[in-house]
C-alpha cells in the first residue's frame, strides 16, 4: 500500500519561510551535529554498493549501513543531543520507555555524559536488547506487555521522580538528533534520487526528511512501516495521529503503534510517499542481507530493503539509498526469521504420511526421504485423528530441501513407494 502525504510541495525548499512553521528547521539539526562531533559517541557509518540488490530492481543501489553504529543504531544521535543539553543545564537522571534500540541509544548517552538513567521495557524485548541496555550502564525495569502499556508505567515514573523523560520520537532534540543522518547520507551520496526509511514512531524520518530536503529539495524520500504496526496513512487521512491498541510485527523497532502530531506534521511536509511491508518480506529482505550484503539487520532495518523490492516501489534506472536503521537481531528472532523465510522458499517442508502403524515404517520412508538428498529434521507419530482407521497412523517430517522442485521431487519418490503423502507446510 502506498500514498503521497498531501501539500507536501508547499514546504519544500532551501530554508524557505515554510520551513520556519515547521517543529523543527535545518539549522536545529546543524547544532545537533555539532554537538554529535565526537567519534567515541556517533561515528560516520559507511555507505556500500549492492550489485545484487540493484540488479533484482535495475537500480543502482547503495546500503547505509547505520546498523553498524555503536549500539547497533541510530538512536543515540537523538538521545545524546538531548542528555548532553540536559545534563548542561543541570539533570542528571533520565527515564525512558523502549522496546530495545532507543533504550540503548539513552543508556550510552546517559553514560557519556556522567548521568543516571532508568529504562522501562516490555517484559517481551529481546533479551540480547535488555543485556545491551544493561551493559552501557542503564538500568532496566522490565514491565508491560506491549509498548503502550510499557510507555505509561514509564511516564508515571518520571511524574514521581525528578528524572527527566527521554521519548524515543516526540521530542525535538531527538528528531534533530536524528537528522543528523539525513546530513551525512546526503554527503554520503548527493545524487541520490530516492532514500528510504523505516518509520516507527517517526522520528527517525522526520529528522532524515528535514535535513534531506533542505540540502536536495528533489530527492523523492519513501517511509516504509511494517504492516502489523500501520499507522501514517490512517493518521494522514484523518490529519491526527491515530494510535494502535495492538500492534504485530517481527520488526520490533518500529512497533511504536503511533506517530505524534510533530512527526505526523513532518512526515506531510517533507516525505514523498509511504508504503507498507509485510512480515513476509521484511524476512525475505533480513535473509537477503544476510545472502547477498553478508549482514545482519532487525526487522526495522531490513524494512527499507523490503519496501525497494516490493511492487509498491519503482526505483528503475534512479539511484537509491535503503536505510539500514538498526542491526540488534537477536538468535531467538533469526531463528524465527530463518524458519519463516526458509517455509516461504519451500526450503523447510512438513510432509504428512498415511501408514499402517507397524514396525519399520518410520525407517522406510526416513530411507527414501534419504535418497533424496534431503535432511530429516523432526518427525512425530500421530494416531488420534478422526478420518484415520485403526491401525493407521500419521508420521509428519519436517524436512529440509533445496526448494519447490525438490520437494515435488519427495514427494513423488513417497508416493511412488505406496504412501499416500500430502505437503502440509503451509496448513494450520
């Protein structure tokens, strides 16, 4: 799904007065970079050409690697501008409420700038994100099922606290913070005619839009959300932010649920279109990275990827920038993205097998699946099913093949020993 935010061209121009109604200008952004210039905090991310991408969408394409940051994303740029600030003019505790990337992002700020923070997040984060957070020196309260609810024990914190509150995108430190990566991708590659990016609470684009189209007003800037957590073009439609009660989707990262009427205003003035992605190809696009980049990215960061490749988006012939925003996948959700992709490619396989229930013939057809080349991984008896006779039995195998052909090529060599076999991959 796709849209074009509306009295988008009003607004663009090289620091016109349009801008200056904006929450935040060009030149907040440039103070932020200032304040970012230290190496030890932020570092400047390489940018590396995709031949393999570019020839699957006849583009040339060229990865922002921002997953390589420290903390493995680009959150610190906007909690570090905003800690540094507040700690000059005299905190020293902070609260946030993330569900992993901008926890770490505020623990590392927070640490560099000799101050105090407490990050709440969902009993659900990966653990690999709640470890990260811990060792940059925060401390963690893990409470809440899901972001909201995480979010609101967070805000009650800070109201019987003296710490200041960290929001991981409405906030205008953060989003100048954060378009500072707008200014280094720009000098990363001027003659980009598309960059994409992940929107989760809108943060993150609104500060790359600002910065972006200020510096090149004609680069076309695509926001892409994952599909279970959709919320921009329902928000544009209605011209307020809509919030979700339940948000579902593999790529955490940008699961916020909601933008804010800041980032809201951001996104209609400076970005060209906005498209969804499915959970689906946000793991074909991690798996891709993985195959053809050699690197490993979130869900949030392998959206943008996701989005270049889908049918909503037409880069022919351009030059375009995908945002690789973050890189903390932890083993749990790789092993889920790999078993996902790996179904979707007809790769894992679940054959279903009729059989008289008697001795040998789990080893029968374990041999002829053998004599395909193809691996057992698992296989289970089942016998309490109401359509079996008694004395039959099925035995489900969950096999690895090399694809579709393959495993058409098992199935046949199943049949063909008198086993009635059906692919049950896909079935409930």
């Amino acid at each position: 799904m796709t849209s074009a935010p509306p009295g988008t061209d009003g607004n663009r121009s090289n620091g016109n007065n349009a801008e200056k109604t904006l929450p935040i200008t060009y030149s907040d952004i440039e103070q932020a970079r200032e304040r970012l210039n230290d190496e030890t905090v932020v570092k400047s991310t390489p940018v590396e050409i995709s031949t393999s991408l570019g020839d699957l969408v006849d583009a040339e394409v060229y990865l922002k690697m921002e997953h390589l940051q420290w903390t493995g994303s680009f959150k610190t740029r906007g909690a570090y501008n905003k800690i540094s600030q507040a700690v000059r003019a005299g905190a020293n505790r902070f609260i946030a409420a993330s569900a992993g990337n901008h926890a770490q992002g505020v623990a590392l700020a927070a640490t560099k700038c000799d101050a105090n923070a407490t990050i709440y997040m969902p009993e659900s984060a990966p653990q690999a994100k709640v470890d990260a957070t811990r060792s940059y020196g925060a401390t963690v309260e893990l409470i809440g099922t899901d972001f909201q609810e995480t979010m609101a024990h967070a805000k009650e914190a800070v109201e019987e606290s003296d710490a200041k509150f960290v929001h991981a995108y409405d906030d205008l430190d953060i989003i100048a913070g954060q378009g500072t990566l707008g200014i280094e991708m720009y000098h990363n590659k001027p003659d980009a005619d598309t960059i994409i990016v992940p929107i989760g609470g809108g943060g993150l684009i609104s500060g790359v839009s600002t910065a972006i189209k200020h510096l090149s007003p004609s680069t076309r800037i695509i926001g892409v959300q994952a599909t279970g957590a959709e919320t921009v073009h329902e928000s544009l439609d209605k011209g307020i932010p809509v919030t979700l009660d339940e948000v579902n989707t593999i790529a955490d990262g940008i699961a916020t649920g909601g933008i804010s009427a800041r980032t809201l205003q951001l996104i209609e003035a400076n970005v060209d279109e906005v498209v969804t992605v499915s959970d689906t190809e946000i793991a074909r696009a991690i798996l891709l990275l993985m195959k053809r980049a050699k690197q490993v990215v979130e869900g949030a960061g392998a959206a943008s990827v996701a989005a270049l490749l889908s049918s909503d988006v037409d880069v022919r012939g351009e030059t375009v920038m995908p945002l690789l925003c973050g890189g903390n996948l932890d083993m749990t959700g790789l092993q889920t993205v790999l078993v996902h992709a790996l179904t979707q490619r007809s790769q894992r396989i679940r054959l279903r097998v009729r059989i008289d229930d008697r001795p040998g013939k789990m080893a029968d057809i374990s041999g002829i699946i053998a004599d395909q080349r193809a691996n057992i991984h698992n296989v289970r008896h089942d016998r309490s099913v109401a359509n079996l006779a008694v004395g039959e039995a099925y035995l489900v195998f969950t096999v690895e093949a090399s694809g579709a052909e393959h495993t058409a090529t098992i199935v046949d060599a199943i049949e063909s020993a008198g086993y009635p076999v059906q692919d049950v991959t896909r079935s409930a």
